[in-house]
C-alpha cells in the first residue's frame, strides 16, 4: 500500500516510514504546510497515495496555552482539510490523539466510546481535531494514545529526558500522582500497521502498552534497566504547578477495548533502551 506520512520526521513518523519502506512517502513541514487547506488538498491529490497517516501535530502542552491559534490550526482545523482530501480521493486517514482529551478523573480509565473533556488547551486542540476528522470523512482510524517515546523526533521524550538528567548524576524530583501508559513508538506503528491491514472497521481505537505507571515510577524504572544510580524523589503534581501551565489529566489512562492487547509498557521500554 501506498502511504503518504505526515510529520514523517517526528517519533511516530520515521517508524511509518520504516515500516511501510520504498512504499511509503514522507511529509514534514518543508514539503508542505498542512494549515493551508488549498496547498495540502493539491499536493495530496498530486501524489495519489493510498492511505494517509497523519502524524503531524503541535506537542508542546504548556505552549499551547499561550498559543492557542497555532495548536488550533495544526492539531485542529488542519485535520479537517486532510480529512476532506482523502475523502474526496475516497482513500482511509489515520490519525493520532491523545489521552488529553480527558480530564483525568476516572481512575479505571476511559474506554473508546467515554466522552471527551479536555482541561487544557492542548486537548482542546486535539479534541478539535477529533471533531473535524469525523466531520470530513467516513474512513478514517482516530488512534488515541499515551505518553509515546521512540526514535529521537523534534521534540524530546520523557525518556530522552530522564536519560540527560541521570547523566548529569543530578538529584531528580518526579510526578507520582499522574497515571498513564508509557507508549513505544516502534509498537504503535506496527499496531496500526496491522489494524489497518485487517481492515478492522473504521473509528476510534485506544492504542498503548499495556499496563499503567506514574512519571515517578516510569524514571525509576528508565534508570534501572540503564543501570544508571540518581536519586529520585516521588512529589505531587502540584509542585510543579508554577512550572507546567497547562493542565495534566491525573488518570490518563486509554482501555483499549477493540484491539489486540500491546506488550507491557516495561517490557517494551527495556527493548528499547537496550537497543
């Protein structure tokens, strides 16, 4: 199949990439500017693909409350155009959003068919997005995920991260009363890859490693199969309000409900990191 990827040069995107090989063609933002409806509606049909997989997105959650038009346009109306050019050339869109959507107070997590209520402008945007797809078209796959690492993209993981600090052997305060699942890049993709090849029906899915953990264990975690001692200290979320401006669903965990079960998000973090 022929594969058009959108924000090819994130995480998610080089494994798309990878994944469907010579196949496969790659959009970032110096090919095309997907919030210009006429531009991407053009090149889209121009190169005749056979599906679209959208993993283009704006993923700063604090900076997007203070710019709101730019998470907006890309994370919201911009899907809409995409979805309105795959429609019209009758081929399937997949496309990425996230357990933000939620506001985080359902501890035994959401299911696919739950109701949105995003508390930060972040999932506004995303819910945006949401909302457009299923308003431009019928064959579309909307995968809501989690707390995703992978291939080094444009912006850094939490794991990249957690790695940078332990090598500076600097003490390390992190988030123990925040939930979700850790979600490997390279699992995502090949999950998609086979929802999408079974011709599962259209809609939303919930698509991450199975299991949950808090920041605080996941870098506990991080630092012990890399064998690297830091001292981490668990503290509450609320310390790092002055810091984090946008809010955090507490429990942001996605049941995944239609789909085959992914790996535990342990064991895929250790492949990972030892590979």
């Amino acid at each position: 199949m022929k594969a058009l990827i959108l924000g090819s040069k994130g995480s998610l995107g080089q494994e798309f990439l990878e994944l469907y090989g010579n196949s496969a063609l790659g959009w970032d933002r110096e090919q095309v500017d997907i919030t210009d409806e006429a531009g991407i509606t053009a090149k889209i049909a121009e190169a005749k693909p056979e599906m679209v997989i959208n993993c283009a997105a704006y993923n700063d959650v604090d900076g997007a409350e203070e710019n709101r038009s730019a998470a907006e346009n890309i994370n919201g109306y911009a899907v809409g155009f995409v979805a309105k050019a795959c429609n019209g050339l009758g081929i399937p869109l997949v496309h990425f959003s996230t357990n933000y959507v939620f506001d985080g107070g359902k501890q035994e997590g959401y299911n696919e068919d739950d109701i949105p209520n995003p508390r930060s402008a972040y999932g506004k945007s995303k819910l945006l997005g949401e909302i457009e797809l299923q308003k431009n078209t019928d064959k579309f796959y909307l995968i809501r995920t989690a707390w995703l690492y992978g291939k080094p993209g444009m912006k850094k993981s939490f794991v990249e991260v957690m790695l940078t600090l332990g090598q500076k052997g600097q003490p390390i305060e992190a988030i123990e009363d925040e939930f979700a699942s850790p979600t490997y890049t390279k699992d995502l993709a090949e999950a998609v890859a086979a929802l999408v090849k079974i011709d599962k029906p259209f809609g939303i899915y919930h698509l991450t490693n199975a299991g949950f953990t808090s920041w605080y264990d996941w870098a506990k975690e991080i630092f012990a199969i890399k064998n690297i001692e830091v001292n981490v200290s668990a503290v509450e979320a609320q310390k790092f309000a002055g810091k984090r401006k946008a809010a955090r669903p507490k429990y942001g965990i996605l049941n995944n409900t239609k789909f085959i079960e992914l790996r535990p998000w342990a064991e895929a973090l250790k492949e990972y990191l030892e590979t």
